[in-house]
C-alpha cells in the first residue's frame, strides 16, 4: 500500500475493498488503515466468513459457485463483483443528482462523442432542437445541468447559482423556475 494514499483517507471518507476470497492482502491492509484513519468501509467478497468483513461498516457478500476453471476468481467472483461495482455506482450516481429521468445528466461533454449524448439530453430535458442544446452546451464548456437550465430560458450565471442553491439537483432546480 501507498501510504501517502492510506494517508490521505479519513472521516468522510468511503472505501470499497474488493477481493473473492476476502483475505487477500491488499485490500485487507487498505481496509483496515483506512478504518483506522476514520473513513467508513465496503467489502465486497464472495465468501460468507470472508476476514475483511470484520473491518466492513457495509459487508456485501457475494455467494457465487465454485469456479469452472480451478484456481481461476476470474469468471464467476469476477463477475459477480463488476456487476455489484456496476450497480454501486449507478446507485450513487442516482442519489448524489446525477442522474434525471434515466439520463447521465452529471456530466462534461468534452468529446464529440459526449457532446451528441449531451445534446439529445439536452434537448430532451428542455425540450428544445439540437441546435438550441448544443448551443446551451456551448456556453457552458459542456456541461449538462446548467447549459439545461439555459436552454430553459435563463442565463449562465442564474443557472450556476440555481444549481449551488439546490446542491446541484437539476430537478429542484427546474421545479423552481416553473414556481
């Protein structure tokens, strides 16, 4: 372990450890000094008495079948745990506003890639044409919420500061420019 990055973790905080068997080393050795700094702890591992789970605020177990191959926690643990991974992010992408109607609305457009996905955000949210989206974008160096709120009908800086005063929650911030 790094331990300027141990270091650096403590009180706010959230590490998750993964690891199949529940004792392998590193994540182990991480969960432990980042509990002892103070920062709250996530094991993910697929045995039932994994010894990470000892050190877990959160203990996830997933109970997954002997592997085909043996020897191998690459196929089914592996799987499992980018699933629950998966899921863990877009739970937290939910709950921390980033997410409106199904749509990644928590997100710089800083390709061409992500600025046609922004757009059709964009403009599905506002309901405005690709040209009005892209141009909210634009003026918003890409990003999703405020050039939203623009194509909404306000400026770049009313948007910024609807946004700061709802914690960034873009459907707060919507419902207060129709009160």
């Amino acid at each position: 372990i790094h331990q300027a990055t141990v270091d650096g973790l403590g009180r706010g905080d959230l590490v998750i450890a993964v690891t199949a068997s529940g004792s392998t080393s590193y994540p182990m050795a991480l969960a432990g000094e980042a509990r002892r700094n103070g920062a709250r702890i996530v094991a993910v591992a697929c045995n039932r008495d994994a010894p990470i789970f000892a050190v877990a605020d959160v203990a996830i177990c997933l109970a997954t079948p002997a592997e085909l191959i043996a020897g191998s926690t690459r196929m089914g643990a592996g799987t499992a745990q980018k699933v629950t991974l998966n899921l863990l992010s877009t739970l937290a992408a939910i709950r921390l506003g980033e997410v409106h109607d199904g749509m990644m609305v928590g997100l710089t457009a800083d390709n061409a890639k992500l600025r046609a996905r922004a757009a059709a955000i964009v403009g599905a949210i506002a309901d405005v044409d690709d040209g009005a989206a892209m141009e909210s974008l634009r003026q918003t160096d890409g990003a999703v919420k405020p050039a939203v709120l623009m194509a909404l009908g306000i400026t770049h800086h009313q948007a910024q500061r609807l946004l700061d005063d709802t914690q960034g929650n873009l459907r707060a911030a919507i419902a207060r420019l129709t009160e």
